[in-house]
C-alpha cells in the first residue's frame, strides 16, 4: 500500500490519472484512504477535480518564481472569498504545483478581474485532421470525408475511414494475418495544428501528433514490418515473433517484437528519442543495438551519432495522446515549439534569456491558446502578446 506521504507527492498527478480512468488498483486504493484521512484532504480533492472537470488548466508554475506565485496569488484573492481557498495554504504545504491550481482556478473565474495576453482573435486548438496519399496517386483530404470505404488502385485494397472516431483502418480481421511479397506504401501527412490516428494491416495502432508524417505498407511483407517517420507518434504494435517491426527514422530505427513506446524525431529537432511504455525495444544506430527498458528514453543525437538512455516519468512523453501537455522543468524555448505544432502559430522572442526559463506543469489540450498563455502569465516572468496575423511575441514584464 501506498503510504500518506508518497500519495501526497504525486497528489494531483494520481487524481488526474484517477480521473482518466487509468490509476492502479493500488492507486484508487490509497487514493480514497487519502481523502478519508481528513476534511482538509477532501477539499482539496474536490477542488482538481473540479477544476479538471470544467476543462480548465491544471496546474503548472515557473521555477524561478516559486514563492511570488504564492504571494500573488494570495494578495489578489479577496478578504470576503478567502474560505473559498483555505485548502491552498495546505496543499502550498503538500507539493508547490497545487498553488497553479489555485492560479487557474481563480484567473478562470467569472466576475474577477486579471490581466490576459492581448488577444487579437481566438487561437483555437488542435483538432483530427490528416491528408492520405495512396499508391495509385490520389491525395485524399481525411477532415472532409465522414465514414466511408476507400480504395488503393495499385494495391486494390479496401481502407475503411471512420470519419465519426477519425481512424483510419487497414486492417481486417476476417482476412487474418495478410502477407504479401511486394510492398507498395501509403503516406499520411498531419500537418500543424492537427492529430490523427491509424490502424495499420496488422493491427498495430498508431497516434500521430502534429507536423508528422509516415509512410507504410498497405499490407506488410513476408519478413519485416517497417514503416517510416518523420515526426511524433505513439504506437501499440501487434505482436508477431515471426516479424519485427521497425519504425525508421532519421539516422536511427526502433526495433520492436510487440510493445507500445512514443518516438519522436522531427527534421527540425537534433534528437531522435524514443519512450518505452510497455514491452521491449532497441534502438539501432551507427552499427550499434542499445536496449531500451520500460520506462526509460532513448535519445540520438542526430549530429554526433551518440546514444544515451536513462529513466524518465512516462507522462512528460506520452500524455498528449491523451490530451494532455505535461511539463517539468521544462525550456519555454521547448513548450513553445509544442504549443506552436499543436495550435499551428508562430512565437517569437524579444528577449532570448526567455528561452531559457523553466516550468512544470500540466493543461488541456482542448482549450484556446490563451489558456494555457495565461496559465504561463500568472508566474510573473513573461508577457505573450498575440498580433493580429497570429504571430505570438513573447516578452519579460
């Protein structure tokens, strides 16, 4: 059993998770014996949840501003509705990510006044959005189809399109394992701003984040599975003994038996990383096999051939298949780069030392841009100012 003290470490990380349905057993376990433990407890249960619930930001807060996140917060709150906020003082006790729930909570609240990035219109989120390129030529927009059959001409294979679940589906279960001996390969392309997900000839189901594509075989060969990716995506691969399965990327290919892991390799980046979640992979690069251990991220460095590997919290790699942006200790120069795929926007720095600024934290996915800028306001370190072309400058206040 969880012990009072570690639950209350990762208290609003195991609420979330409890949340999306996905806490252990030992979790929800613990969890409830947390809440029973006292009033304060319950709380401060009720508020994330709630928060969660109204799809605002979670929590989140800047490292190099800790304690003026605390105190602005608790001069702006007004005498008469600080009993609304008697659970912040303790969970400020617990863990300093809360206090953002707090922030969130009270900037999102009606009738309140705050100040916000300039907003000259709104900057809307991510949405399933994707472009198919078949053998035979034809490039099909998936956004403007509702479910519907389609048709490889050189392959002469059906592809069913849920237009309803945005999923596109090669595989058929009444036909069984299909093996051919020529591959002939389809390309989807998800640009900025949009998301997509696809279930190869096999089985193998994959997620693919902004500004990625991959190329696949419509229907896999005889010896080896291989798909190509330039990008992000999240993959749960059938197993097959008889086949690996290979995701080539830049310089590196991730070599699997059956798993699921997040790999990561945009042109743009000099890293090609992969996270594995469940299962076991390798990492091949310059002649070299590196195993990977559930758990741990594998990174290529791109320009100098080396590869290292060590232990990481799965959610900072994996969570946006869910929904969700988590950081720690994180770059702003890098949750920018994220943000810009995601709500397809440009951000520019006035002062470069800005890159450099930290934060942890977590929000939806499913909100307006601003959101999250506020939520990154709040810390006191940095002004965001949307321009009427969509440009985003970001500058110190």
């Amino acid at each position: 059993m969880i012990s009072v003290m570690m639950i209350k470490e990762d208290i609003e990380d195991i609420i979330w998770r409890d949340y999306q349905g996905i806490c252990s057993e030992e979790e929800k376990l613990s969890l409830q014996e947390w809440i029973e433990a006292s009033e304060k407890n319950r709380l401060v249960f009720e508020q994330i949840r709630s928060i969660i619930e109204s799809g605002e930001l979670v929590k989140g807060y800047d490292v190099l501003n800790e304690q003026n996140a605390l105190e602005k917060v608790m001069r702006r709150i007004k005498p008469r509705s600080i009993h609304r906020y008697v659970w912040l003082r303790y969970a400020a006790g617990i863990l300093l990510p809360l206090i953002l729930v707090a922030i969130a909570y009270y900037f999102m609240a009606p009738n309140e006044t705050m100040e916000s990035p300039v907003i000259a219109h709104q900057i809307q989120p991510g949405m399933s959005k994707a472009t198919l390129y078949l053998s035979d030529g034809q490039e099909i927009d998936l956004l403007q189809l509702g479910d519907s059959t389609l048709r490889d001409g050189l392959a002469e294979q059906e592809i069913l399109l849920r237009g309803t679940s945005n999923t596109l589906n090669y595989y058929d279960p009444s036909r069984g394992i299909r093996q051919v001996e020529k591959v002939v390969y389809n390309k989807i392309v998800v640009p900025r701003g949009g998301e997509y997900m696809l279930i190869l000839s096999d089985g193998t189901k994959v997620w693919l984040n902004s500004e990625t594509e991959m190329e696949y075989p419509l229907c896999f060969g005889l010896d080896v599975r291989e798909v190509r990716l330039k990008g992000e995506a999240y993959f749960e691969v059938k197993k097959d003994v008889k086949r690996k399965f290979n995701v080539v990327m830049d310089g590196a290919t991730i070599e699997v038996t059956g798993t699921s892991f997040n790999a990561s390799c945009y042109p743009d980046e000099y890293n090609c990383c992969a996270i594995l979640e469940t299962g076991r992979i390798n990492l091949l690069a310059n002649n070299t096999v590196n195993k990977v251990n559930i758990g741990e991220r594998a990174v290529y460095d791109k320009k100098s051939g080396e590869v290292t590997i060590n232990p990481v919290d799965l959610k900072y790699y994996t969570s946006w298949r869910h929904g969700t942006f988590h950081f720690y200790n994180t770059p702003l120069s890098e949750i920018v780069r994220a943000l810009g795929r995601w709500y397809d926007v440009e951000f520019r720095f006035e002062d470069e030392s800005l890159q450099d600024v930290c934060f942890s934290g977590a929000a939806l996915r499913n909100r307006p841009i601003d959101f999250m800028l506020r939520l990154l306001e709040n810390t006191q370190s940095v002004k965001f100012s949307i321009q009427k072309d969509g440009m985003i400058w970001i500058s110190k206040k």
